[in-house]
C-alpha cells in the first residue's frame, strides 16, 4: 500500500477523516484488510489504529475483513474514518485551524530597483531622453515582479480557501454518515420501545379492570345460582368454585405488584422520552455555515484572480515594450519617426498607470482574498468544534441507546412474571363466561344427537331400499332364467341367495346431559356474565330465530330442499331445520364465551367482529322479517282476488238461474197434460231428464265460458294472445252448442214419438259431440301451430329488432364521425385558406422588396464614387414618398434602412471630401516644407564648408 505518488496497485480508496475534513487517497487491492489499512491512517493523520472507526454509509468496517466484503476499493465509494477518542465527553476541543506557509515568507516583495545595484549602458548616454530609459525599464520590471509575488500569494490564499470550503463540505458528509448510522439504531429501539408500549398498555389496561372491577365480578358470581341438580352442601353459587379469602389476599398482592411495575415503567418512559427528544434535537440541529454557502462565497472571489491575471498579462507586454526600446537604442535601431523623447512622453503615462491603477488593484484583491481565507478560517474553525461537539453527542445518545436496548429485556421478563402473577386471578372472569359455554354446550349436544339420530334412520332407510330393488332385480333374473336353467343348478350356483337387512343400530350416548334448552340460557347463565358490551344478546337472537323459522317457513323452503336433512323419516322439515339452528347458535354462544373475558369489545378488535357479526345476524334476521311480511301481503292479495272471483262466480250462478227458470215451469205443464191423459212411463221420464240434462250441460258451458271471461277479465292486459285465442275460441263453441243446436220444444206429441224423439235427440247429440270434439282437436292443432307461428315471428320481430337497433347506433357513430369529419375538413380549410392568404402576402411582400433591391443595386451600379450618395439620397426620398402614397406596405424597415445608409454614405463622402482637401493642403505644406529643408541643407552645407575653411585658415 502506499499514498497517491506511487500508483501501483489495481484500485483507489477515497478516506475522509471527518475531525478536520483531511482527505487521503490510498492505492489498494481488493484483498487488502481493513486493519492495513487503518495502520497506513495512523502514518498519515496521526490517529491511533484503537481509536479508529470506519464507516462505509451504514456498515462498519470490521479490522480482520478484507475490502472486498464492502465491495471496495471503487472510485465512487469513500470511507470516513471517526476518532473515538474525541467522542468521549472528557475530550478536549480541537485547537485552531493550522497556519499556511503564505505570504511573506514564500513570495517576499522585491526591493526598489537602483542604478548602482543594476547598471545600464545607457545610464552615462549624454541625452537624457536616453538616460531615462533604463530607468523606465527597471520600474517596469520591479513593477511586473512586485505583481507577480502578489498574484502568487493571492492564488496559494484562494486555494486554500478552496482546500478548507472542500473540508468542511467533507465534514457536512461525515456528519451526515454519523446521522444515518445513528438513525438507523434509534429507528430499531424506536420500534422495540413502540412494541413494548403497545404490549404494557394493552396489559396495564386488563389489569386495572381486573383490579377495579373484582368486587363486581364476586357480586355478580354471587349472584348467579348453579342448577339445583348440581347444587351441594357447599356449592351454591358460582363464587363457591374459588377460596374467596385467598383471592382477596391475591388481589392485595396484585395491587401493589402493579402500582411498583407502572412507576418503574414511567420512569423508563421519561428516559426514553429525554432519550428521543435529545435525538430529534439533534437531528434538527444543523451547522451554522454550511460548506455550500461557503462554496459560493469563494466562487464569488474568484474574479480577483482573473483581474490579476490580466493585470500581469499587461506588465509583461509593457516590460517586453520597453526593454525592445531600450534594445533598439542600444544597437542603434530607432525609426526616423520615434525619437528618444517620443518614447519617454509615451512611457511617462504607461508608469502612471502601473503606478496608480494596476499594482493597487492588485493590492487590494490580494486584500479581499486574505480576508476571504480569515473569514474560511474563522469558519473551519467554527466547523471543527461544531463536529467535535456534535459527535460527542452521538456518541452519548448512542451510549443511552444501549442501556436502553439493555432495559427492554429486563422489562420483557418483568412483563411476563406480572401477566403470570395476575393469571390466577383472571381465573374469576373465566368462570361466568366457561359456566355459560357449558350450558350452551350442552343445548348444542343436544341438538346434535337428534340430527345424529335421524341421519342414521335417512341412512337405514336408504338400504333398504337399495335392498328391495336388488331383491326385486334378482327374483326378475330368476324368473327369466329358471325355464332354462334347473333350479338345482340354480341353487348350486349360489343364485337363490338374498341380500341380508341392514340394521342401523346407534348406542346411547350423552344420557346424563342436563334437561335445558336453549331459552334456558339466560335464565340459568345471562350474558353479563361474559362482561361484553353487545347490543343484541344471543337470547333475544335465538327468540328471533325461532319466531321467525315458525312464522315464515315458506321463505326457507329453498334452504330446506337443498338440506341433506330433509327426509329425515318421522321429522319435520321445520323440526330439522329449527334443531339446526339450535345447534348454531348454541356453538356460536360457545364461541363467544371462549374470547378472552377482559378484552374491551368496544375499541378491541375482536369486538369490533363481534359488533360487526351481531349487526349482520340483526340485519339478516329484519331481511327475513321483511320478506315473510312481503309473502303476507302477497297472501292477502290472492285472497280478495280468490273471494272477488267467488262473488262474480255467484252473480253469474244466479244470472243463470234466473234466466233458465222458465224451462221448468214449461216441463211442468206438459207433464201435467200428459198426467191427465195416462201416466208417464219410465221411457217418458227418462226422454225428459236426458232432455233437460242436454239443456243443462249446454247451458252449463255457457255459465263457464261467462266465468272463464270475467275471471280472465281483472287481468286482461297482462294476458298474452295464445290465452285471448283460446277464450275467442271456448265463446264460438259454447254459442254455438246452446244457439244451435238447442233442441225444439215438445209440445203436442205421444209416448212413442217422444221416446222416438229422445232416441234422435240422443244421436243427433252424440254426432254433434263428435263432430265438435273433431273440430276442437283441429282448433288445438291449428291453435299450436299458430303459437308456433307467433313464437317464430317472435323471435323474428326480436332479431329484426335488435338490428335495427344497431343499425340506428351505427347511423349514429357514422353521423358523428361525419359530422366530426366535417369539421376537421372545416378547419383544415380555413388553416389552408390563412396560410394562402399568408403566402400571398409574403410572396407580394417579397416582389417588393426585390423590386427594392433591383433599385438599390442599379442605383450601386450606374453612379460613380462621387454621385453614389446624391443616388442613395434620391432612392431614399423617392421610397418615403412611395410609402406616404401605399401606407404600411411592409417595407418601413427597408426604407428606414437606405435612409440611414444615404446619410451615413453622405457622411463619409462630406469626410473624404474633407480628407482630400486635408490631403492636398498636407501635400503643399509637404512640397514647401521639402524646399525649405534642401535650403536649409544647403546653407548648412555653406556653413559646413566655411567652417572647414575657417579651420583650415
């Protein structure tokens, strides 16, 4: 392993150490342990490999693992490394942030440049022009070294601002680490405390009923008096099934058990409470400046740097300016037009400007960025004890975290010792409720040995009829085969045997159960035994469903049939069906005493069940009510149509009678004719009773054809035609057997002719029945063939019907879809038409505007250089009178364009007229100054030549 200079191994480990915000970057391989790297750690950050605690997110680096297991080294992954000795509370705070090696010690000033300490060859020049440039250029050196150590300790100041803002943000991420890690234990002894309370609740709330409610709970024991058959001597009642000294000596003992167990707890939930306000505090308390904040303040300070930097770039150029100067002079090298003086009036304003602007600014942004490392210092600061503080209080919560996790067990175990303590004495609250549960019990028993009973019968029963249909089978086999087969053989065949009966035979059981049943419960065992809350009690349920299985029985015919028990021979359907229900509401009783008797069945969730199964049963048992009270009114109904049936009935019976009380009277006179002459044999008496019996049955099927109608009359509407068919039909028949075919009055006929006549009578009538009863079948056949006939076009009609409907829906769809259609072709014109009118517009837009350059450009091309700004001018003022006339035609900007392009082209023209003349006027000043010059030469040449001559002389 090594640091970051010796790269020699397959991946790299970011570790932070969280104290002071320091970052090393170590090269390892996966297989390094944990413990080598800790011994690296202590090389470099001076902490002790004992004190060391590495956390990856959550986990914690155990020594003896290899990287591997936390899937290290990897580049986006860092380790932050906490020191335990500066998390104990006795610790001693951080000391200030370290000193920098800066400023003055590092990149001193230089000195003032002298001429002794840095000579010149120009420095002894006669002209002092010459003499004043070495002098410029050692001030512009001095200059551009003076700002070079200044931007030198202004850059080492902002990176160590940067170095200590990248600390601090490190820091932030190692105390969001140590947040995490610590939220993860306090969410876990959270959850264990809220499982504790929750259980301790429920538990201090059934004991306090029990301690409260135990004087009760005896009076109401007291009260309840056992059966006489299970009375003894000392058993009265049911407090006699319990030592009533000892439960009272228990209860004492329990009292005090329980007020030292929730003085204890309260305590433990105070510390806890300390314990969680001290941990959401904590969670809540952030640093005061946080790394981001800072970040931004050194980005703001970083345009300092850039204005140094562009400073330096211009003491450079004038230093290499000056020194070319300073060259040039030396080598003799200056143009004719730059002069020793020119250049130092020229370096006088630059050395001011060195002078009084740059080195100045440079000042004080070196100035702004010491400051700014004051103020990152003063913040580091700030953050390490922050850091220093804020783990020792980690470190304090996570010490009372365990101390608290080392109480759960503790109270765990006293929880179950006081729930075992206060069991004996929940045994007075489990005696009401098992005292009911046996009685029910036994009511269920009961019930269930009589459906027992009777399946076992159903079962006897049935194989013995499946006995006599084998007998029968085999006497019908012997039978066909007997004539061939003698019956010796027969019988040596084994075919003579019968099938034995089967005797379903069921011993005695449960003899010595007690004689109650079940509106006995309430009266021997009430229900405030059990110590529920139930609005409705299972008596008043069992009276209910008693009254209601006697009153309404045809509601539960369904229920019935589909019963394994109905045929149960020699019982009932109501009898099967109401012992069935005794015995579901008995086990139902049973079940509810079995619930633990201290459960608050108002808030609990076991009696919200029980609230929600007795609303339910009430629910059901009103429905059955409902529904029998609706069968009532049904009854009823039938009932006044069945009595308004029997008086149409009677109406139409004494319509009748009187209307056939003339005949009568008619048959006496001719008997009396008759009696007069000779006595009416046997053959006379029968001629008239076949007679009247003809007239009788005819008009009979009139009487029912009447009542046929006028009891299908109240209901005509709800009729359908097959029945309107039939009763058309039954009218023609019955008008035409008693119009028709009634016979003729006989008046004034003889013993023979009568007999005679009744003979014909009797024929005719007999042919007339056959012929009617033929036309009867033929109406029958022609009648179902015409159902038929309907039922088909029925069926026809429905199909058509139902075409028709979707046809119409589809009419619909497509009448939308056309219409939606429409409007999107609407649209689609109207978008078309906008953008033809659009483009329209464009396009005439862009004919003008080339008409406009085709006369920018003849106007460019045809005039010269000097007409070129009268053509602009022209072109301009003809287009603004072009556009006074059209208005706005979309060429305003072009106008405004070759407007502003003739002025400025007039401009220019009025300036190179102006430079032309400058020009000329500096041409002539030139030519006249060229002539002076050559005379002046030659005088100087006049006088030169004299002065050698003089010299000479």
């Amino acid at each position: 392993m090594s640091s970051s200079e010796n790269v020699i191994q397959r991946g790299k480990l970011l570790v932070h150490i969280a104290e002071n915000g320091h970052s090393f970057e170590l090269d390892c391989d996966e297989d390094t342990l944990v413990v080598s790297v800790q011994r690296y750690l202590e090389s470099l950050s001076g902490i002790r490999l004992t004190d060391q605690l590495l956390l990856y997110l959550d986990l914690k680096l155990e020594p003896q693992s290899p990287l591997s297991t936390y899937k290290l080294p990897s580049d986006d992954r860092e380790v932050f490394v906490f020191n335990k000795s500066k998390m104990r509370s006795n610790s001693a705070p951080p000391g200030p942030e370290e000193e920098f090696e800066l400023s003055e010690n590092i990149y001193v000033d230089p000195p003032q440049p002298t001429s002794s300490l840095d000579p010149h060859p120009l420095d002894e020049a006669p002209d002092p022009a010459l003499k004043a440039l070495p002098s410029y250029e050692r001030q512009f050196r001095y200059h551009y070294q003076l700002g070079d150590a200044i931007y030198r300790r202004t850059l080492m100041k902002y990176n160590a601002c940067e170095k200590l803002a990248r600390e601090q943000r490190v820091q932030e991420k190692a105390l969001e680490i140590a947040r995490g890690n610590l939220d993860h234990f306090y969410k876990m002894i959270n959850q264990n405390y809220m499982d504790f309370v929750k259980c301790y609740s429920q538990q201090q709330r059934t004991h306090s009923n029990l301690l409260v409610n135990f004087g009760r709970d005896l009076e109401r024991l007291k009260s309840i008096k056992l059966l006489p058959f299970l009375q003894t001597a000392d058993r009265k009642c049911l407090l006699d099934f319990v030592k009533e000294d000892n439960l009272r000596k228990m209860v004492d003992d329990c009292n005090n058990s329980h007020r030292q167990f929730e003085c204890k707890v309260g305590d433990f939930k105070h510390e806890f409470g300390e314990l969680k306000r001290s941990t959401e505090h904590l969670f809540s308390n952030k640093a005061s400046i946080l790394s981001r904040d800072l970040e931004r303040t050194v980005k703001e300070h970083e345009h300092h740097i850039n204005e140094q930097k562009s400073i330096m770039q211009a003491l450079s150029k004038d230093v290499g300016l000056v020194k070319k100067l300073v060259d040039d002079c030396l080598t003799s090298q200056l143009s004719s037009s730059l002069r020793p003086h020119d250049a130092v009036s020229a370096l006088g304003p630059m050395y001011e400007g060195h002078d009084k602007s740059y080195l100045p600014k440079m000042q004080s942004c070196e100035h702004a960025v010491s400051n700014l490392l004051v103020f990152c210092k003063n913040k580091k600061s700030e953050m390490n004890n922050f850091v220093h503080k804020y783990m020792q209080k980690i470190a304090y919560i996570q010490y009372t975290i365990k101390e608290v996790r080392y109480k759960f067990s503790v109270f765990t175990e006293a929880l179950k010792r006081q729930n075992d303590q206060f069991e004996q004495l929940k045994v007075i609250r489990g005696i009401g409720p098992a005292y009911r549960a046996c009685l029910a019990e036994i009511v269920r028993r009961k019930a269930s040995m009589k459906l027992y009973m009777g399946m076992a019968g159903q079962l006897a029963e049935r194989l013995a009829t499946k006995r006599e249909s084998e007998i029968r089978r085999r006497e019908e086999f012997l039978k066909v085969n007997s004539s061939f087969i003698p019956r010796d053989v027969l019988a040596s065949m084994g075919l003579y045997d019968t099938p034995s009966t089967c005797d379903v035979n069921v011993a005695p059981f449960d003899t010595n159960l007690l004689d109650i049943d079940i509106s006995d419960l309430d009266r021997f065992a009430p229900e405030h035994l059990l110590g529920l809350s139930l609005k409705k009690s299972s008596s008043s349920m069992s009276q209910d469903a008693e009254i209601s299985s006697e009153s309404g029985t045809e509601t539960y015919n369904d229920f019935i049939e589909g019963s394994e028990l109905v045929e149960i021979a020699g019982t009932s359907k109501l009898e099967v069906e109401n012992a069935k229900l005794k015995a579901e509401l008995a086990s139902a009783i049973a079940m509810l005493c079995t619930f633990s008797p201290e459960v608050d069945f108002e808030d609990g969730e076991v009696g919200n069940m029980l609230k929600n199964s007795a609303e339910k049963t009430a629910e059901a048992l009103h429905l059955k009510d409902e529904h029998e009270k609706h069968l009532l009114n049904m009854l009823k109904v039938k009932h006044m149509q069945c009595e308004s049936y029997e008086k149409r009935i009677k109406e139409l019976e004494n319509r009748l009678s009187d209307q056939y009380s003339i005949e009568p009277k008619l048959n006496k006179d001719e008997s009396t004719r008759f009696t007069s002459s000779e006595p009416m044999d046997e053959t006379s008496y029968a001629s008239s009773s076949l007679l009247l019996k003809s007239g009788c049955n005819d008009s009979s099927g009139t009487t029912n054809v009447h009542l046929d109608s006028s009891m299908v009359e109240p209901n005509r509407d709800e009729k359908d035609d097959k029945e309107t068919v039939v009763a058309d039909v039954g009218m023609v028949l019955a008008t035409s057997s008693t119009g028709d075919y009634m016979p003729p009055p006989m008046k004034s006929l003889t013993c023979d002719e009568q007999v005679k006549a009744s003979g014909d009578l009797v024929v005719e009538l007999q042919n007339l029945l056959a012929e009617k009863s033929n036309q009867l079948h033929d109406t029958e056949t022609k009648l179902q063939a015409a159902m038929e006939e309907v039922t088909r076009l029925s069926g026809e009609l429905e199909i058509s019907r139902n075409l028709l409907d979707e046809s119409q829906m589809n009419c619909a769809h497509l009448e939308n879809c056309l219409h939606e259609a429409r409007e999107e072709a609407q649209t689609h014109l109207c978008a078309a038409d906008r953008r033809a009118s659009e483009y329209t517009a464009l396009r005439a837009s862009a004919v003008k505007i080339r008409s406009l350059f085709e006369r920018l450009k003849t106007c460019v091309s045809s005039a010269g250089v000097a007409g070129f700004s009268e053509s602009l001018r022209s072109l301009a003022q003809s287009l603004a009178n072009s556009a006074n006339e059209n208005g706005d035609d979309g060429t305003a900007e072009f106008r405004e364009c070759v407007r502003v392009l003739a002025e400025k082209v007039g401009v220019l023209t009025r300036q190179r007229s102006e430079l032309i003349d400058r020009y000329t006027k500096a041409e002539t000043s030139h030519e006249h100054l060229t002539k002076e010059l050559e005379e002046k030469k030659e005088l100087v040449n006049t006088l030169y030549t004299k002065l050698q001559s003089e010299k000479q002389i």
